[in-house]
C-alpha cells in the first residue's frame, strides 16, 4: 500500500485494480466471458434446457476471477441463453453460411449470447451487443471467427433492431 500526502488530504491507494476495470476489462464484458465458458461446457455435453444450468453456475462463480465480473448480468446471459436457446438459434440460423453441426461451439456460445442481448435486452445499444461477441470472438474464437460473428449478428440486429439500426444508419 502507497500514502500520497497532498495539501488538503491523504490519498490511500493500494495495487488493486477495480471490479468495473480489472485488467482493462469492464465488470460485463468479465460476465459475458464468464457466460461464454458455462455455455461452452453445456454445448460440449450436449445438455438441453436448464438442467445443467445451476451446476455450471456454481461451479462458474468459484473461479477466483469471478469477483471482477456483474454476477447479476452473468446470470442473467447465463439462465437466459439456456432458457431461450432453440428460438435464439431460429433467429440467427438463417443468417448462417453453414449447418449448426459444423460451427464451433465457441461461435455457436458467442452467437448465442450475442442474439440474446440483441431480442431480450433493448437497453443494450445493438452496437454494443455486436462489439461484445467480436471481441469474445477475437479473445477465444478462431482466426477469422470474428468476421463471421460479426457479419451474422449485424444481419440479426437489422431484423430485430430495424428502428435503431436505420436510425444509426441515418448519422
């Protein structure tokens, strides 16, 4: 720990990094992160519906870096990319170059968390919801992943964001 002593008060700062901050990362982006690796591991196992969902969320929540993430909005990507999963997919199949079977399950994750923010969270600008999943795509997809998780989500976010689309589009 470090002691500033300035002419009106002390300053105490120690060498941790914020919550909101942590390593240049905001506390959603941690969460959608954290969300990516429990949807992940239910794509893997081949589970349906929520049944795995309580055991990933536990298991997610004891990694040591769990603290830097918004635990409220990785349960909400969480629980709500499970619950909605099979419409999720009919909503951004049809702006896919390839059957499901063949996409990674890392962009299979990302796609989904990226349609779930872009259908059930209007208040997450569609700029921010797209830049989120290519920067997921960019942190643990493959090379050119991130191209093609852009090119599907901003198609969907045409769909489904029209008004606020074409009111960017407008600027």
């Amino acid at each position: 720990m470090r002691t500033k002593i300035t002419r009106t008060k002390i300053l105490t700062t120690t060498n941790k990094v914020p919550a909101s901050k942590a390593n240049g990362r905001s506390a959603r982006r941690r969460s959608r992160e954290f969300a990516l690796q429990g949807i992940y591991s239910w794509l893997l196992r081949g589970a349906d519906g929520l049944q795995e969902a309580t055991s990933i969320d536990a298991h997610i929540r004891g990694d040591e870096e769990f603290g830097e993430a918004d635990a409220a909005w990785f349960k909400t990507l969480l629980f709500g990319v499970m619950r909605e999963a099979p419409v999720l997919r009919e909503r951004f199949l049809p702006y896919v170059d390839r059957p499901l079977e063949e996409l990674s399950p890392i962009e299979h994750g990302i796609l989904l968390i990226g349609s779930y923010e872009l259908v059930h969270h209007v208040e997450v600008p569609y700029r921010v919801a797209i830049n989120e999943a290519v920067e997921l795509a960019k942190s643990f997809g493959g090379t050119d992943g991130f191209k093609f998780v852009n090119g599907v989500l901003d198609k969907l976010a045409a769909d489904v964001r029209a008004p606020e689309v074409a009111k960017q589009a407008r600027r």
